[in-house]
C-alpha cells in the first residue's frame, strides 16, 4: 500500500461513526426570485371585481326581499286587525235588525199604555201590569246595548233627529220641542233616529 492511500484509510477511520455529512446547501445569491405575471395580476382583479359586484347583487336581493317581507307582514296585520274589528262589530250588532224589527211593536205598546193610563175607568191593576211589562221589555233591551233617545229639550241634530214639523216658539230656534216618536240607538250605532217638532 502506497503512502497516498494509507494517508485517506488513516483520514475515514478518524470520523466519528454516527457522524452524517450534510449536502451542500445553496447560498442565498443562488435563489431566484418568483417571477408574478402581469396577466395573472389582472385575473386576480377581474375576479376581485367580480366577487364585489355579485355581493353587491346579493346585499340588493337581500334588501328587496326584506322591504317585501316587511309590507308583507304589515298587510297581514292590518288585515288581521280588520278581521277582528269586523268580527267584533258582527256579535256587537248582530241583533240589530231583530230589534229594528221589534220596535215597531214597541211603539204600539207605548201608544197602547199612555191611552190607558188616559182612560179613567181602566183599573190601577191594568195599569201597572201595563207598566211593569214596559219596564221588562226595556230592560231585555238594555242587555242587548239598546238605550232610548232623549230628544225634547236637545238641539237638533240631523244624526239622531228626524225633524217632521216646525213650530213657533219661545225656545231657541232648532231646539227639539216634541218627541213624535222615541229613537233608539244601539250601541254607537244609531238604530232610528226620532221623529221630532223643531222651533222655528
């Protein structure tokens, strides 16, 4: 063995065993920079673009369909709320047309008492039995909302009064001097309005 090979067997054994060599790294002058291109660039922009004008669109749609969910609901509640006043008015005045139609008979019995209580050979018996049916039939009224007019004395009002007759008086002139036949109202509704004589 020569002296030349004996100097690299000698410079091998003296590396520790569990020793690795490590590969050359490349120095940071041998990096090249990324090269961007301009195209790619302008592709991301157009898609930025784009992403901004679709959420625009869908921040628009979002807005309309809210605007139509709120009149929407506030539709329905009106409607609702009608609903309901309808519903009110139609159990509050569902008798309506029954006592207009009762009133007449009424009238009769009124007209019927005050000629008995004229006559003098009617007995006090008849009388008050003529009076306590009156009261009844005024109070069953009175359940139903139902409450009589009083016009003598009260200015003349064209939405209670139906004026038939004028007279001279000394009462202020429209003022409600006679009561020709009773008005009723029922609830705020007025059922008929009395027939009255008006001041001239």
């Amino acid at each position: 063995m020569t002296e030349q090979k004996k100097e690299e067997h000698k410079s091998k054994e003296a590396k520790p065993a569990g020793e690795k060599q490590t590969a050359e790294k490349p120095s940071a002058d041998k990096i090249e920079p990324q090269k961007i291109k301009v195209e790619d660039l302008k592709t991301q922009e157009s898609k930025n673009a784009a992403d901004d004008k679709k959420t625009a669109e869908l921040t628009e749609k979002l807005k309309t369909a809210e605007d139509k969910y709120l009149r929407l609901y506030a539709e329905f509640d009106n409607f609702r709320k009608r609903t309901e006043a309808e519903k009110t008015d139609h159990a509050k005045y569902a008798a309506g047309q029954f006592i207009e139609a009762v009133l007449p008979v009424l009238d009769s019995f009124e007209r019927s008492q005050k000629a008995l209580d004229a006559d003098a050979a009617a007995s006090d018996e008849v009388k008050k039995g003529f009076a306590l049916i009156h009261r009844q039939l005024e109070d069953i009224l009175q359940k139903f909302g139902v409450t009589k007019m009083t016009a003598v004395g009260q200015p003349f009002d064209p939405r209670f009064h139906e004026a038939v007759m004028q007279k001279e008086s000394d009462s202020a002139a429209q003022t409600v001097l006679e009561e020709l036949q009773t008005g009723y109202v029922l609830y705020d509704k007025v059922l008929r309005p009395a027939m009255v004589v008006v001041a001239k």
